[in-house]
C-alpha cells in the first residue's frame, strides 16, 4: 500500500525540501533546489527510484512531531524491546545542502534497518558509489555528487546502502548526507551538535515574531513555518508546493508540477506576511515578484522558476509509474506559456497592497504600473485560459475579467494618491467599463449568481472574490446570491470544489477533490457579509482536514477521508492564515483588500 499524502512531513532548508514518511523513509527530495531533478522519487514510483529508510527491524509503533517552533521532525518509534526517535532536519545553507538523521536511543534497546537508494535524474539513474577507509560514501552521476558520512558500517547490495544497527537508552547516531557538484572538492560534513542547534535557533527566532492570533495562533505558525519552508531563501521566491504530479484525483491525469512561483499567489501572501509583522518576507517576495515580471508586458508569465527562470518546459517522466498510478508524472508545467488575465490585477493589487501595508516602495513600482495599463488596456476583451488554467478553448471567464478591473482599479487609487487626477479620471473610466460588462454578461438572474464565464450556467467558487477585492460591496444582493448557489452547488461533504468538471469542457478527463483554498475563500467570503459563525464553523472543518503535523496539500476526498494535490500546498496555508486573521481581527486582511 502507498503512503498516503498526509503521512508525509516536511523538511527543509529553504531552497529545498524533502518529504519524510510516518515509517522513516524520505521519499521525494530534490538536491539542490526545489526545481532540481530529485535523488529521491520513490514517491512517484518505488523504493527502486531512490529513498533512504531507517526503520525499527520489528514491528512498531510510531508517532510524530515536530520539536517546537521549529522545522525539525522528531519521529519516535516504540518497540517491544525499547523506545527510540529518529530526528530529521535540514540545516540552512553554508554553501552546501545537507539533510541530517539523527537517532536516539530512549529506553531498552531498539534495532533498525538503514537502506539508502540513491538515483539521480527523477529516480533514472544509477551513481557510482565508492566508500572511504574512513566510511564516507560517496555517490556520484555526470554532475551530481552526495556524500554520507555515517558512524556505522555500510555495505553495498543489489544496488543499494544496507545496514542494521542497534541503539539504547542514551545512545545517538548522527547520519548527514550532503549534495555538491561533483566536480567540486568533497565538502566536510555540518558538525551535529552546532547544525541540531544552529537550525532550532533559526526557525525559534522565526516563529518568535508571530503575533497572537487568538484560539488558533499555533496553526497560524505552523504555517507561516510551511511558507518559509518553501521560500527559495536567495531570491525570495514562493514555490507553491514542493512536488510535482501529486494526483489531483487517484488514477487521473490531473497531475502537475508545482515547484514553481506563481504570480496570482502575490497579493494574499504578501498581505499574509505584513498582516503578520513579516515585512523582510513580504519584501523578498514583492521583490521576487517585480524582478520576474520585468520586460516586455505582453511577455509577462503566470508562473516563473525560483529565480524568476522563464523557461518551465513540460515533459514526462515515462519510466515512473506516478503516485498510486497517476500518470503522467510531468516535469515543467506548460501552463507557463498560458494568457491569463488575472495575474495582471494579481501585479497590479500586490503593488498597492505593499504601499498600503507600509512598505516601502520599489521604485520599479511605479514604472511596472504604467507599463502594464496599457497592454491590459488592449487586451482585457480577450478571452484567456483563465485562473483554472484550462486545457481546453480560451473563454471570457469571470474572475479574469474581475481581476483586470482589480489592475485599473488599483492603478486609478495609485494615480489619485500621486496626484495624477487626470490620469486616475482615465483609468476610472476603463475599470467602470469593465464593471459594466461583467454585470451585464457574467451575472445570471436564473441562478441568481455570478457564473464561470459570459453565458455559461456553471459555478466556479473564484467568483467568491468578487466581494473579496471589491468588485462589489458585501451587502449587494448579487453577491449574496452567489455566495449562496457556491453553498448550495459547489459544496460536497462541507467543502468546496473550484468547479464542476463533469460539466466544462477544460480539456482533461473529470473529477477532482475539494480545492482547499476555495474552501478558506468561502469562509472569507461568509466572515465578510456578516455570517461570522458559518465561516468559523467551515473554518474549523479545514482545521481538522490539517495533518498530525499540521500540514495541508492542495485538495481533499472527502469520501476516501485522504489528500489529494501537491504537498504541502502553500496556497492552503496562506488561506489558513488569512481566514485565521479575518476570524480573530477586527479588521482582517480581507476587510482591507475589499475596501477600494
């Protein structure tokens, strides 16, 4: 039986991450970027495709956290013989990657089998392995080089790093297993003690800075450690979750690759990060986001790589099997190439937002503005793939016609606070334009909702932001009205689907589980016309969907009871931290993006 999503943790070091399974296998890490081609990728295949075990040789019991406030996993294992814990963690960069397994003996004595597969390339190819006199090894493929410095004998057996080992009360082994180029000198392993307390040290000091969020301030950190975790530390880039091809249905075909940035992700993580005291996050990131973007408008992308790389090619990885068979496993993600209309109000808004949040402006800022008004200008009448990302026919969809309201919108305030009143007059008169339309083509009086594009009957829960960016006040009875048919349609067992797809033509075979972040925009929407208790009722139900670690993906099956989507899903967690903050606060992140 596969692992299930949710018995994964994660490890990182922020430019890279690993997924560490309930048994103690570590089945997906990429070396040494989060886009990198993984060592380990039995995730998406087998113990054949690269992993490291160290689990008790008899049977056990596990469970799990980790050490408080930190990113540090503690996974403790009962026997019948003794009580031991394997500790995972991955200290910061110091000019080399290096993941650390330390286990520990509590009480009795504990025996465990230590097995390492290493295989480059997605789980491809097989390294050279050679091992020192002093018991380094060494793994070595074209440019890759990882190197395990461990304190016990290893032996090398059908293409694999076997050992047993015992430990008891108070005993320690210290396992690291570095990256490098292979063309670089061999690098000297972290030392243990100073790495153990350097990364708790790290993330402590991280987390220190979280304000009080009410009944749910240690899920608000939890996260906030996820959105670190995921942060390329270098250039201050978001990777929306650290996987690729994690199914969106099991067996399905909607399996994408999610190690990349992706723009319309902007303005709620950067109000999730001010809203917070995060300003040196939040300013990384809208950094990130403006060096990417920079050229030509027309050439502007809705995802880029960690530091801002535009090239995101899609192909397959034929040779593994996919998560619980889901295939085709894809490396790169073609919807980079996509037009999307949305991400332009998603620029647009990020930039106001970080003014009216208090930071400091960017003096590209000011510059993009004036660049992107007018290629919007021209083609906010175009239909797009829109924010699905659709794989089918380009259509007038809804929420992309509201967002590139949402960018002249925020241009014409942008105008106002310069002093530009002419300029803010013009732009005034294209947003109203846009307004009109919208009302006009994408509200039906039938449903008594907005719907997913001009003319269609179908709900699309992305309409929930019509209210969200103040498109149109709470209180209007069209908003109210499609708030409801989302509750009414799109809800299935408590939780919200981003569409119907047995009924869109998007260019896949249908099904999928409940888009989570969906779910945490109803419970912004239900806070902000007034029904507090319903949004901290839905909000609590996600809660419980969160992991023994606190972890979310992308999706949920209600039915299977199981995760679904890419892992973890950082556009899960900023809408934790928002709904959390729109809960507790007077006035929460959603109060002020609505305000226009």
């Amino acid at each position: 039986m596969k692992t299930r999503i949710e018995d994964y943790a994660l490890i990182g070091d922020c430019e890279t991450a690993a997924l560490v399974s309930r048994e103690g296998s570590i089945d997906w890490l990429c070396f040494p970027r989060f886009d990198s081609p993984a060592c380990f990728a039995a995730l998406l295949g087998n113990e054949e495709n690269g992993r490291w075990s160290i689990s008790p040789s008899q049977k056990y019991r596990s469970e799990r956290r980790y050490q408080k406030d930190t990113l540090i996993l503690e996974t403790t294992f009962e026997t019948e013989t003794g009580v031991a814990v394997v500790r995972d963690f991955m200290p910061l960069r110091d000019g080399v990657n290096d993941l650390v397994r330390i286990v520990e003996g509590i009480s009795g004595h504990v025996a465990f089998d230590f097995e390492l597969v290493i295989r480059f390339d997605y789980g491809r190819t097989v390294p050279w392995v050679t091992q020192t006199k002093d018991g380094t090894l060494t793994a070595t493929a074209g440019p890759d080089m990882l190197v395990l410095t461990s304190p016990i004998e290893l032996e090398g057996e059908d293409l694999k790093t076997k050992a047993s080992f015992e430990v008891s009360a108070g005993h320690q082994l210290a396992f690291t297993l570095t990256y490098c180029p292979s063309h670089l000198k061999m690098p000297t392993a972290a030392k243990i003690e100073n790495a153990t307390r350097e990364t708790a040290t790290f993330w402590e000091d991280f987390v220190a800075k979280c304000p009080d969020v009410g009944e749910w301030t240690e899920q608000v950190k939890r996260s906030l450690i996820t959105l670190k975790a995921l942060t390329f530390m270098p250039t201050g880039g978001i990777v929306a979750a650290a996987t690729t091809s994690l199914p969106e249905q099991l067996g399905g075909t909607r399996n994408w690759d999610y190690r990349y940035c992706w723009l319309r992700d902007a303005t709620l993580t950067l109000m999730a990060f001010m809203k917070l005291g995060y300003y040196d996050e939040a300013a990384a990131w809208r950094n990130w986001l403006l060096r990417a973007v920079a050229g030509s408008p027309h050439q502007m992308q809705i995802m880029y790589g960690v530091a801002g790389e535009r090239n995101l090619m899609e192909w397959e990885a034929t040779w593994l099997d996919g998560y619980r068979d889901s295939t085709p496993v894809r490396i790169g993600n073609a919807a980079a190439e996509q037009f999307q209309l949305d991400v332009y109000g998603e620029v647009a808004d990020a930039m106001t937002q970080a003014i009216r949040g208090g930071l400091p402006p960017h003096p590209r800022g000011k510059s993009l503005n004036s660049a992107l008004i007018p290629f919007l200008s021209k083609v906010w009448r175009d239909p797009d793939e829109g924010i699905w990302e659709v794989r089918g026919d380009r259509q007038h969809f809804t929420y992309s016609k509201v967002m590139a309201w949402v960018a002249f919108d925020r241009a014409c305030w942008m105008a106002t606070e310069a002093g530009d009143l002419q300029a803010a007059k013009e732009l005034r008169v294209t947003a109203d334009e846009i307004h009109r339309e919208v009302c006009e083509k994408a509200y039906d009086e039938t449903i008594g909702s907005f719907v997913q594009a001009y003319g269609s009957k179908t709900l699309d829960a992305s309409v929930l932001h019509i209210g969200l960016v103040g498109f149109l006040p709470e209180d209007d009875p069209r908003y109210l009205g499609t708030v409801a048919a989302i509750e009414n349609r799109l809800m299935r067992d408590g939780l919200v689907l981003r569409y119907e797809t047995t009924e869109v033509e998007d260019g896949l075979p249908p099904g999928e589980g409940a888009f989570l972040a969906c779910s945490f925009w109803l419970v912004d929407a239900l806070n902000l016309i007034g029904r507090q208790e319903d949004a901290k009722t839905l909000f609590e139900r996600l809660l419980r969907l969160c992991n023994d670690v606190g972890l979310l993906s992308e999706e949920y099956d209600p039915h299977q009871e199981a995760m679904l989507g890419n892992f973890p899903q950082a556009f899960s967690h900023v809408g934790l931290i928002n709904s959390a903050l729109n809960l507790a606060r007077r006035k929460g992140p959603a109060d002020e993006r609505s305000e226009t």
